[in-house]
C-alpha cells in the first residue's frame, strides 16, 4: 500500500476559478440571426460587448445585425476553414475575438429508422462538426493570448438521452463531451469552456412538439441570461433552467427501471415521438433547404 505521505495533493491554484469582464469585448455568435442567438447577441449588446452575428442567412443576418447595433458575417459553420479565416481576419486588424459563442444548430426528429443518412449527416456536421470547427478557429488565437472564452450551446438531451431524438441527442452528448475535455486540457491557462444545458426553449426549433412536463419550457431570452452568467463568472457548466441540473444528472444516479418511470412522469419519452407536422411545416421547410441552420 502507499504511503499517504507519498500522494501528490494538488494545490488549489491549479483549479480554474475565473471571472470575466464583458466591457469592451468582442464576441462573435454563430446562427445569431433568430431564436437564441439572436437573444445572445442582444444580450452581449447590453453588456457593452461588439458582437459579431454570423448566419447562413445573408438576407436576414443583414438586416438583424443592422437593426441591433452587431456587425454581420455570412458564416457556414460546417466549413472549417471560412471559420478559420474569419478569426483570423480580425486578428490581422488587431481585433482579436475574446468569446466565441458556438449556437448555431438545428433539429429533426423521428424514429431512427426514418432519418435518410444525408439527415444524419447534416445534423452531426452542424450541430457537433460546427461547434469542433470554431474550436478550430478559436482556440489557436486565444491560446497564443493566453486568455479566452468559448461558449457552446449544448442542450439537456446532451445528458439524458432522448428517444425518436437520437442523432441530435448524440450530436449534443458530444458537445457535452467536447466542453469537459477541453477544459482539463486547458486547466493551466486563462481559456475557459462554457457549456450551456437549456432545457426546451420557445423558439421554432421545438414547433409542433408538445413539451415534456418537467422542467419547464423557458424563453430564449432565459438562455441568453444564462450565457452571461456563464461568462462572468467563468462557469464550465451552466444549466437553464437551474433545475435542469438535477434532470440532467438524476438519471445515472438510477436504475434503469426508475430511470423509464421518471422518464414516462415527466412525458420526455415521447415528446418526440408525436409531432404536429403542420405546426412544424415552415420548421421544416427551412431546414431541408440549404438554410440547415
């Protein structure tokens, strides 16, 4: 057996413990021109940061970045490089980006079965290729300044797995799993990843889905509070609502057989199991165009 005096205690400074200042800053957010980017930017806005909103949307980023005070980009966070570039051009005008906040993304639902493999792959390449590609683009920059902030808007289905929702669930499981790892591999420097657990938002991403009946469906704007929280105060897990957390975590605390009981309770096992196609029409008629996010 080893000595005790032998184990190595690790000292408290070598735990991130963070604070961050939003005056000044620039941020740059991905799919910023509705739902929850939109209400991250605006939020950043009243926080005195110069934001950048990005969208695959010209027409409608345009026009929305003008209205609030942002400057907009056309950004396909699905092309790594565009990302790269992007970063990179700011850096070259001495406007270094100090947050990325990694939103943009998009969902389908369904059996299993019944998603073509194009479908599977754009949700993957977007919700999860997207959040690793402006990693890509962040973290060289941020690492040469030695400070930082990413954001990636993660989801309560990237911890509690969601039936006829699996391949958007599994995109989010490994935005879950990005954040934790990246921030044991940045332990040592002043670069923080925030990952964000809403639980269903109001937004048209969820239109036509009858919401579970815990925890509560909130607003955009909830999120985007949740995001500045998250940032000011250094967080590497922030959940909205805060009772998202014990959601999120109480199933791998459970037998399996308590795990389906809370599940059929709180409604989660089939919130996307039937879904109101005509309330979810021009949803979906947007995402199987090219304006996937």
């Amino acid at each position: 057996m080893r000595n005790v005096t032998q184990l190595r205690i690790i000292p408290i400074t070598q735990f991130k413990i963070m604070k961050h200042t939003l005056k000044g800053k620039r941020a740059l957010v991905t799919g910023g021109a509705r739902g929850i980017g939109l209400s991250i930017c605006k939020a950043l806005i009243e926080n005195d940061v110069k934001v950048i909103l990005t969208d695959i949307d010209r027409e409608s980023g345009s026009e929305i970045a003008s209205r609030i005070g942002a400057e907009f980009h056309f950004l396909d966070v699905t092309d790594r490089q565009q990302f790269i570039e992007l970063f990179k051009r700011y850096a070259a005008q001495n406007q270094p980006i100090d947050i990325l906040v990694n939103n943009a993304g998009f969902m389908r639902v369904g059996s299993f079965t019944s998603l073509t493999e194009q479908e599977e792959r754009d949700l993957l390449n977007v919700n999860l290729l997207g959040v690793v590609n402006g990693v890509h683009a962040a973290l060289p920059l941020m690492k040469k300044n030695n400070k930082g902030c990413i954001v990636n808007i993660g989801s309560l289905a990237g911890e509690v797995a969601m039936p006829f929702g699996a391949i958007y669930s599994s995109a989010k499981f490994g935005v879950t799993a990005l954040g934790d790892a990246l921030n044991l591999e940045l332990r040592d420097s002043d670069i923080n990843v925030c990952t964000v657990f809403p639980a269903m938002v109001k937004t048209e991403l969820i239109a036509g889905i009858s919401p579970p009946r815990f925890p509560r469906t909130i607003t955009a704007e909830h999120v985007a509070s949740a995001v500045i929280n998250g940032i000011k105060k250094g967080k590497q897990r922030v959940y909205a609502p805060k009772s998202g957390v014990f959601f999120g975590k109480l199933p791998s605390l459970l037998p399996n057989f308590l795990v389906n009981v809370l599940a059929s309770v709180s409604g989660a096992n089939t919130i996307f199991k039937t879904v109101d196609s005509g309330e979810r029409l021009k949803y979906s008629s947007r995402i199987q165009s090219n304006n996937l996010q």
